[in-house]
C-alpha cells in the first residue's frame, strides 16, 4: 500500500484484521511456541518466538516501510539496536562515533566493546573532521543527528559520500529526528537507528529499539544472528504499544514540533539564558543543512542559562508543567539537567538543560519556563 501517504499508512498501522474473529486491532501474539501441522510443517511459517513473532514482524514491516528500508530488526531497548550494529561487525574494527552522540553509546563502546573495537570520537558537523578520524581498518561510521544534547547537524548526504568512498558503512541514530522528519537511508545511509522509547512509541511506557537497514544483505543478516541468537527481542506487547504509539505518531510530532519553535524562539531573546540550542533557529550553525535534509526541526532543544550549573538545577527544580526527569519524546513535557544525568565525563555544560517539548498548550509551557527562570534571578 505505498501508494497511499504516509500519514495514511501511519494510521493504519497494526490494524490487519484477524481473520476468525474479525477484530479489526490485532491483538499481540504471546504465544512462545507454534504448533506443527502433522505432516511437520508450520503453517503459520513462526517456530519460536525469539526467531521470529507475528505482532514483532508486523511492526518490523511497517518501521521498514516507514524508513523506506529493506528490512528490519527490532529489540528489547533502543541500546540493544545500537549494541547489534556494533556486535555485527568484525573483531578489531575501527569505528568513528560523532563526539556529541547519546553517552551510553559511548558507554557502549568504552565498557562493553573494550578490547573488541576500536573507536575515534570525531565532530561530524565540521566538514573534514570524518576523513581526519578514518584508518585503514574502519568498518562503521556512527552519526547522530540532531545530536544529544548539543543539537549539532551532521550533513547525512555528504557522510553518506564520503562513506561510500572509503567503502564504510554508514548508521545514523535518527531517534530525535524520527522517520518522519529525516531519512537517512534515502541519503545514503546503510542502516537507521532509532530508541522505540521515544517518539515512535510516544507515551513514556514502552522500552524497544529497532535496526533498519538499506539492503537486506549479509550485514544486516549478521544483525538479525544478533538480534534472534544473542536474544535480546523486543516483547509482543511493547511490539503492540509502539504500534498503537506509531498511529498518531504524525499528529503527535506536528504538535510538538510547533510547539518547540514557539518555546526556542521565546527562549532565545531572554537576557537569562546563554544559548539555545534548537537546528530551527536560523541562528544554529547548522540550520541550513537542517533545512534541507529535515521535514521540520523536531521537539528536542537544549537551554544554556546565565548562572551556570547551581541556577540550572534551582531552574529545573522550579518547574511544574515540564516534569525534571530523563528521556524524551512523551506527551509530556521534560526538562532535565544533562551533565548531572551523564555523570563524569559528561560533555554537556553545567548550566545546560535538555527539554523535551510533549503535547501541553505551548503558552503554559513558556509561562512555566519563564516562572522558573524568574524565580532564580541572576
Ligand atoms: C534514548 C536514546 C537511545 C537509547 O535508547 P533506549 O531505548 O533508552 O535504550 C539512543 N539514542 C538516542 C538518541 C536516544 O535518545
């Protein structure tokens, strides 16, 4: 049905009506184990469900659709996708990983992938800073964009070339921008990344991550050994939420996207607040590669408040509407203190807070934000 809009697709999603009963939603497959017709085969074509599970496939086909992909793997977390990319490639690979990534990538890579990749961390905005970080024996390159918690833009079409001319693979974390705003396969990318948790599921009670991938070839088919051998599946019931999640995803994100362009623009022209950091502000270094490769700018932004780290964290204390708490793209809305969150080694400046902008009438968030600032004057 590609035929028809995304929108339209969207809101269809999961909605393949049972065929003894009718219901039009269907319902999640627990079941673990299928049964074998007598001649031994298994009509269903499902086994067992870490190989493979009906509600799972179901959301595996529509996040391939929506990426516009080849295929795709799903997991029980968005770092389990992440931890399945890595696990993929050979041992003694080289990957370069944009400096301002999601910290428990790095994480990742420094605790769990010690002594098996190596890794460069390199500022994949600045043009140039990738062919600098390259050795003969990288296999991947990592980007994210918008990048957490700073906002950088990377440039996907031109990584994408440059990728392609060094024979690298290339995969792009698009959790913040979700597959509605950007397409990174459509740009040249190998494989998309994204946290399920977040937008796509949308409402702040389901952990998943899923893979999709360019070509259903023998690197992804290492990626799904990852996924079905190392076991670390998504569950059929956060399958079933994240696709209820996905059929107002559209509506959700137009929302919040207007609303976090109503709250950066006001935010920008306080005499209390450093910086904003937000891709849509003509401002932003990057918001001219922002505008070509993004539908629109997203709901996440970054606040840098005069005052530094004690007034940051008295402005995200002082909050009502925004709840002071981790992670992002819920309905509602969120402000946390990012270098406090990622502990020692944190990039993220003291007096900076991450908010993620949910589906509150925008005026109360402003006024919510500003009460907070003004109860801490500088
Ligand atoms: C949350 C997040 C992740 C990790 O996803 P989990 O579902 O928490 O494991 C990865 N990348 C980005 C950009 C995220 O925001």
């Amino acid at each position: 049905m590609t035929h028809l809009h995304l929108h339209t697709r969207l809101a269809h999603a999961g909605c393949s009506p049972d065929p003894v009963t009718g219901a039009l939603v269907a319902s999640p497959v627990f079941s673990t184990t299928y049964e074998r017709a007598a001649d031994g085969s298994y009509p269903g074509g499902y086994v067992y469900s870490r190989s493979a599970n009906p509600t799972r496939a179901e959301l595996e086909r529509v996040l391939t659709d929506l990426e516009g992909g080849a295929a795709c793997a799903t997991f029980a977390s968005g770092m389990g996708a992440a931890h399945a990319v890595f696990a993929a490639l050979p041992a003694g690979a080289h990957v370069v990983v944009a400096d301002d990534v999601y910290y428990a990538v790095r994480h990742l890579l420094a605790t769990v992938f010690e002594g098996v990749l190596t890794y460069t961390l390199a500022d994949l905005s600045q043009p140039g800073a990738l062919d600098a970080a390259l050795r003969p024996e990288t296999a991947l390159v990592w980007a994210e964009t918008p990048s957490n918690p700073l906002l950088r833009i990377t440039d996907l079409a031109e990584t994408a070339a440059t990728c392609q001319r060094h024979g690298l693979q290339l995969a792009v974390d698009g959790t913040w921008a979700t597959p509605l705003l950007q397409q990174p396969l459509a740009l040249g990318a190998d494989f998309v990344v994204h946290s399920l948790t977040k937008y796509l599921a949308g409402h702040s009670d389901v952990l998943g991550g899923a893979v999709i991938a360019r070509a259903d070839d023998e690197r992804f088919a290492r990626i799904r050994t990852v996924q079905t051998v190392g076991g670390g599946v998504l569950d059929p019931f956060s399958a079933w939420l994240t696709l209820r999640g996905l059929r107002s995803l559209h509506v959700r994100l137009a929302a919040q996207c207007t609303s976090t362009e109503a709250l950066a623009t006001f935010l920008a022209e306080r005499t209390d607040v450093e910086a904003v950091y937000f891709p849509g502000l003509p401002t932003h270094p990057g918001h001219a590669v922002a505008r070509q490769q993004m539908q629109r700018f997203g709901a996440m932004l970054s606040v840098v408040v005069v005052g530094g780290e004690p007034r940051a964290r008295a402005v995200a204390s002082g909050t009502r509407v925004f709840r002071q708490a981790t992670s992002l793209g819920g309905t509602e809305s969120l402000v946390e203190h990012r270098a406090s969150v990622e502990g020692p080694g944190s990039r993220a400046p003291g007096g900076l807070l991450r908010l993620s902008i949910g589906l509150e009438h925008p005026q109360d968030l402003i006024s919510d934000f500003v009460q907070a600032l003004d109860a801490v004057p500088v």
